[in-house]
C-alpha cells in the first residue's frame, strides 16, 4: 500500500496520491496553532506512468521504493464512479529524495504543461553526476529541451540544462564544477521551486498560515542572461525569490516570481496531470482555515471559497497562487 493510501485509511477526506513537496517526516509546530505539523513525499499526477518512468527510472536511475501497483478504484477521490489509479514510490540512490507517481484512469484529465513564470508552476532542480549523459536520454525519449539551442549553459560554477518531462513539471539539472559528485547514481541533491503570482504576498501567506520565518522580499532585479537562456526565453525580464522551511524541519522549498512574459496560473483541478498539490497536517484546522481566508488564500478547489460543514477536519485549499493544499487537522 502507498504512502498516501496509508494516509488515505487514516484521514477519511484525505484525497492520496497528488502532490506534495515535502519528504516524509513530522513537522513539530513552535509557536503557531496553525504551524504544519507534517506533510508527505513528493506526489506527482502523471498522464502515463510507464512514460512517466521511462524518464524519473530509466534516465534519472530512481529506485523503486514500492513498485507500480495494480490499478485500484479511486472512487470518492474524484466525481467519478469509475475512476482508478495507480502509483509507484521511487527515490534517489542516496534515499534522500521520494516521490510518487499517480496515473488516474477512466477519468477525464486536462492536461496543464505550464510555463515557468506561470504561478502554480513546480520545478525540481537537481544535481546530476554526468549532465551530457542524462540530456542526450532525455532527448532519445523525446523530452523537450527549454534552454537556448538546446545546450547546457556554462557557467563559472556549474553547466545546467532546463527539461519538461513528459507532463510539463521542469526539470533543471545541473551538473556542479566547485565540488566533485559523491554518492551512488545518477542523481543526488534535489530541491523543489514553486513559481508564484505575487512573492511578498507569498511570503506573508506562508509565514502567518504555515509559520515559515521568510523573510519580507527585497525588489526583483533584471533577469540575467543565465535565467534568459536556461528557459530559453529572453523576454523574462525581472526575476526574484525566497527560499523557507517548514517549522521545525530541514526541508527547504523555494518560491520564485517572475516578470515580463504573459503569466497564466495553474488552476488545475485534483486530477489534472502536471498540476502540483501539497498535503499538510495542521495542529488546529478551524484556525488555519480562517487564517487562510485571511492571507489571501481559498477553501475548496474552486475560485471562490466555500463554508465549510461544522466538524470538518479536512478540506481542499488553494494558496494566493492557486496552488492546491490538502489541509488536516492532525491526530
């Protein structure tokens, strides 16, 4: 049984197997009743899980953690009888990093493949031990290749490369000059970013909902001509981010805003593949839920926030990024 499956059995609302940007461990809330107290692996929805593998196996070189299981019904997931799903758990060699692929079947989906200044937008960067290697792979399995001329950009300290996988998350690998490559595999350090509408009033939402200590962003600066070339777009003019952790854990997640060309959010739906969602614990749910009503955020999947029943320990949320957040109270 998967990790949210588990999870699933334990909260009766919790919709599994989506997106989540935090590796599993508990989260001990400080100083808010509305810090997160958990969250879990990184899940990815995926149009074709075995194309989906062809990629985060067959050219990344992730393990199994659990193999792909047999489709089983997700009824109750989605507004659909006949829905199924299926999954697989993969990690990095050195155990560091987890996710979960999920393809829903005999749903209707809508496919995302966002753009990077799109808010909503996920990006894992990566550090690779052979980036010629790995980019040649991805080309064979048709990927597409963001940075200018379809080339690595070389950099004093690193040569790195911008990819889409197969349902639009991008993917930067980078392969590092200032330090060698240890460990086993292809793959080892992995940070998650999330592209944004707004990053002051990202930081304010993360850090009055969540309890992150993000500090308030300075002014975006000209995006140079790195940024330019690895997403292979020179009308991105201005870029800025923050990195924050969640309370009282090592996991790190970057926010990013970008400027200049047109911006469309996500809004994707539970199911849609290419479409990210978290899944946080909360140590008082009511006060969270008010919390992110306050800051700009949204109850419920749609545009407008929903009353919730009395009683209700879990709920569908959106971020000011319309970003999709599983919120529970924890046990």
């Amino acid at each position: 049984m998967s990790h949210l499956a588990k999870h699933f059995n334990r909260c009766i609302f919790m919709m599994s197997l989506l997106l989540s940007m935090v590796s599993s461990q508990v989260v001990q809330a400080q100083n808010s009743m509305t810090q997160s107290e958990s969250a879990s692996i990184l899940h990815l929805n995926v149009a074709n899980l075995e194309r989906s593998l062809e990629f985060y196996r067959g050219v990344l070189g992730m393990e199994f953690v659990d193999p792909p299981a047999e489709p089983r019904s997700g009824r109750g997931l989605v507004d659909d009888a006949n829905v199924m799903l299926q999954t697989t758990i993969l990690k990095t060699p050195n155990g560091s990093f987890s996710l979960e692929l999920v393809e829903w079947l005999n749903t209707p989906l809508r496919a995302m493949y966002p753009n990077i200044q799109d808010p909503g937008e996920i990006m894992l960067a990566m550090t690779v031990r052979d980036l010629d290697a790995l980019l040649a792979r991805a080309r064979e399995i048709g990927l597409q290749v963001l940075s200018e001329n379809g080339a690595a950009y070389d950099a004093p300290t690193n040569r790195a490369v911008m990819i889409r996988d197969s349902d639009g998350f991008i993917v930067e690998l980078v392969e590092r000059k200032d330090r060698d490559f240890t460990g086993p595999g292809e793959v080892s350090d992995v940070s998650v970013w999330l592209s944004v509408a707004d990053l002051n009033q990202t930081v304010t939402f993360y850090n009055n909902v969540f309890g992150f200590d993000l500090a308030e962003p300075g002014p975006a600066g000209a995006a140079n001509d790195r940024i330019q070339a690895l997403f292979g777009d020179r009308s991105i003019a201005t870029m800025r981010a923050s990195r924050g952790t969640f309370p009282g854990s090592d996991f790190e997640i970057n926010f990013q805003e970008f400027t200049g060309p047109t911006r469309r959010p996500v809004a994707h739906r539970v199911q849609d593949p290419g479409g990210p969602i978290m899944l946080i614990g909360v140590n008082d749910f009511s006060a969270a839920i008010d919390k992110i009503k306050q800051y700009d955020g949204l109850v419920g999947t749609d545009q407008k926030s929903v009353m919730l029943d009395p009683g209700t320990s879990s709920s569908w949320t959106r971020d000011p990024n319309g970003l999709l957040i599983r919120l529970s109270q924890e046990q």
